[in-house]
C-alpha cells in the first residue's frame, strides 16, 4: 500500500526573512544540546516524529546516529517547558542533496511533542531555531557565513507546519508530489499511540 506525500521546499535567503514569533508565556526555555547524543537525539525524532510517521531514522545504528551529530556544523536546539523536553530542531550545515554546500544551513527536523502542540512553542523554537542557522558560522570556525536557510515539511507533518513556516519568512521554491510506502511508526515505543 502506498501513499501520496507531497514535499514543499522553502528557504530564506537573508537574516531581514525571519519574522519572530512571540515568546509563549510560562517557563518555556530553548537550549543547545552540545554534547552530540545518540540516545537523545533518537528519542526526540521518535517522540515529535512518531504520531506523523516519521520512520527514516530509525533504523540507524548507534555508529550512524554518532557520525550524522558529530559533523561540523550540526546542531540540536531543545525547547522545554518547565524542565521539560517539548520539541526540537536539528541544524545541519549542507545543501539540498546532502552535500557540504558554503552557506547553507537546512533545518533538517522540527517539530513539537504531541502535549506541547497548539501551545505557541512551536512559533517561537522556530523562530530561535532560524535565528541559529544564520549565525550558526559564529560556533563553528571554517564555516563560511550562512547565506541561505532552508527547510522542507510534507503532507504527513503537522496541519500548522506550513502555516508557521511562511509565518516565519520562509518562501516556498520547490514542490514534488511521490508516492511512498504507507508504513505505521512505532510512534516512542511500540504500543504508545495517542487515543
């Protein structure tokens, strides 16, 4: 069985682009994860990505998961929400097919956990998060300047994705529609689905 996803591609090509969401209210704090973590990093993708099937990463081994946190230029931002983890942004200096691309920062995963979405956390970690790409070259030395962020989200992410993303600037410059398998994710752990 398969299913029709269609990916839209977007991007900023100055920091004037961003447009800030406001800071939501209560204990909401957005903080670099340095240390490259495999365990952690796979347990946000699972969590944020388990209810909207996100599933290519999680067949990457311990060693794969290592090497893809470890190269320059890629960062893990995390929201919390009173201490704790509400959703994530991984940054990664690259262009559009993976390669090392001067300038370019692709926000590679965002998202929110299922209870801190529809909160306005999401607005505001975007936000931070793009703020971040464009001066991600400060925190690495020998990355050129960033010059251009871009994104990409599909119809299996959240129904506000696109919405916040053109929100925040981001214009659309690329759409292709495929057909891809129709596979169920584990979601956290198997048997955690949300009624």
């Amino acid at each position: 069985m398969s299913l029709t996803v269609t990916t839209w591609s977007l991007e900023q090509t100055s920091p004037s682009d961003l447009v800030p969401a406001a800071a939501p209210g209560g204990d909401v704090r957005i903080v670099r994860a340095e240390v490259p973590s495999p365990e952690f990093s796979r347990f946000l993708y699972a969590s944020v990505g388990g209810d909207i099937r996100w599933t290519d990463r999680l067949s990457l081994t311990y060693a794969e998961w290592q090497k893809l946190l470890g190269r320059p230029g890629v960062e893990t931002w995390v929201a919390y929400d009173r201490g704790t983890p509400a959703g994530y942004v991984e940054l990664a200096a690259r262009g559009e097919r993976g390669d090392a691309a001067e300038g370019v920062v692709e926000i590679v995963y965002f998202g929110l956990l299922p209870a801190s979405r529809g909160r306005r956390i999401g607005g505001h970690l975007l936000s931070y998060a793009t703020a971040r790409a464009w001066d991600l070259a400060e925190r690495w030395p020998g990355l050129a300047p960033t010059e251009r962020v871009w994104l990409h989200t599909c119809s299996k992410d959240g129904e506000h994705a696109m919405a916040n993303y053109q929100r925040r600037g981001f214009r659309l410059f690329d759409t292709t529609v495929e057909q891809e398998p129709d596979v169920a994710s584990p979601g956290p752990w198997p048997g955690a689905e949300r009624d």
